[in-house]
C-alpha cells in the first residue's frame, strides 16, 4: 500500500484491482459502485500500510462529472468522520435542480445530437473498445509551492510586452507547462515541423459561466471540452532557462 502512494511511476495492474468495474454497456445500468480495500498481513519488519484502507470508486459519467464526484466524496468523509448531523452544515450544499441547464436555449438540441452520436442504438449506449490501461504508463509529479510561482513568472516574461495579460491561474501554469512538455517529447526535432498544428485537450467546469450561474453546489454533469491551439514551433521553442 505505501508503494502504491509514493511519487513515482505507479503500478497501474495494482491500482485497477483497488478500483470496482462498472457495467454501464446497456440500460438500464447502475450508477456508483464501491470497493474497499485492506492490505494483506505484512511479513516480518514490514507493516505493509497496517491500518490503511484503499475506497475505490466508480461513478457514471451520466449522473456526475469530476466537481461532482469530490463533492460527493467531501460530503461521504463528513459523514464517516463526525456523523450525519454534520451534513447539515456543508458548505455549498449540494443542489439537484437542473432548470438552470435545462433552460438553455441549445439544451434540446444538444441533448438529442448527443443521444445520436452516443447511443444510436439504444438501450445498448456504450460500444467502445475497452481500453487496455496496462499499457499506460502512470506517474505522480510534485510541484512545490516556489516552482508554481516560478511557472506564473516565466509566463508573464515571455508574454506580449504591448499587452500584459493576467497573472495566470495555478491551473493555466501547470496546463502550459503539461502541453509544452508532451509536445517537446513527441517532436524532439521540431524545426522540421514548426508549422505544424498542436491541440490540447480539457474539460472546463461551466457552473459559473452560465448565465445566470448555477448554484456551486449543484450536483451533475456541466463540463464542456475545450481545446486550445498552437504551433509545433511556438511550444517548442527552446529558451535560455
């Protein structure tokens, strides 16, 4: 269990054993499953993570996205900690009234080009390959404090003079430093490819910008992917730092 928590390249077979598998291929089909895990008893001079308790969980997509699922999380950990009474004072507590999305003028349409693209074939809804996961290599990298400043720094150096944008957001930091990085590693020789396209991918939580903004403990799905674009050369260029 401590190998598994160290900052390093995690064993991904062990960490899909600690997570339960959710059937979710055809509806109707359920929408949570947990799995607690303990450590086996330890040899001689090895507590093996004695004490440590692994919760996996899997959640469907269509019930919750990833501010959901924390939500839900914190709320469980106040629960087990200091009682069901604790709830009461949750701070945002969670909200299911989904009007203020419902209300969007794109809201039908979306819904039904979504089911098509999705679930052309219902009740069957999911008919995508499974993913071999073993086959992705998974690791935990730790920035400290004074390297994030350091990241917020070097951005706002390197932007236009004319026009100073602002400070960047801890996400934006790490995001730019993330996308530069693969994007170094896939063209190690980008001057031959400076003009080629270069597209990162994420997840933005729309909550608060919807018009009005919907409540912040509101519990359910309101992402929408986003996608950012650059040149080979731009990400790549190589600085004196």
């Amino acid at each position: 269990m401590r190998r598994l928590a160290r900052d390093a390249e995690h064993d991904t077979e062990a960490f899909l054993q600690l997570v339960p598998e959710l059937e979710v291929r055809r509806l109707p089909a359920p929408v949570l499953a947990v799995q607690v895990t303990r450590p086996a008893p330890a040899g001689r001079g090895d507590d093996g993570g004695a004490g440590a308790v692994a919760v996996g969980v899997s959640m469907h997509h269509a019930v919750a996205d990833g501010q959901s699922l924390w939500q839900f999380m914190r709320a469980w950990a106040t629960a087990s900690r200091d009682g069901s009474l604790a709830l009461a004072g949750l701070v945002p507590p969670p909200m299911f009234d989904r009007a203020g999305i419902l209300r969007h003028p794109k809201a039908e349409a979306a819904t039904r080009q979504f089911a098509r693209l999705s679930a052309p074939d219902l009740p069957t809804v999911n008919t995508l390959t499974e993913p071999d996961w073993t086959r992705q290599s998974r690791r935990t990298y730790l920035l400290t404090a004074s390297q994030i400043q350091s990241l917020k720094r070097r951005i706002l150096q390197q932007s236009d003079k004319d026009q100073p944008p602002e400070p960047p957001t801890t996400f934006i930091a790490i995001a730019s430093l993330l996308w530069t990085s693969f994007a170094r590693a896939k063209h190690p020789n980008h001057g031959a490819t400076d003009d080629e396209d270069v597209y990162f991918l994420f997840p933005a939580d729309c909550r608060r910008r919807l018009r009005p903004p919907l409540d912040p403990g509101f519990f359910g799905n309101c992402v929408k992917l986003c996608y950012a674009r650059a040149k080979t050369g731009d990400l790549c260029g190589h600085d004196d730092g």
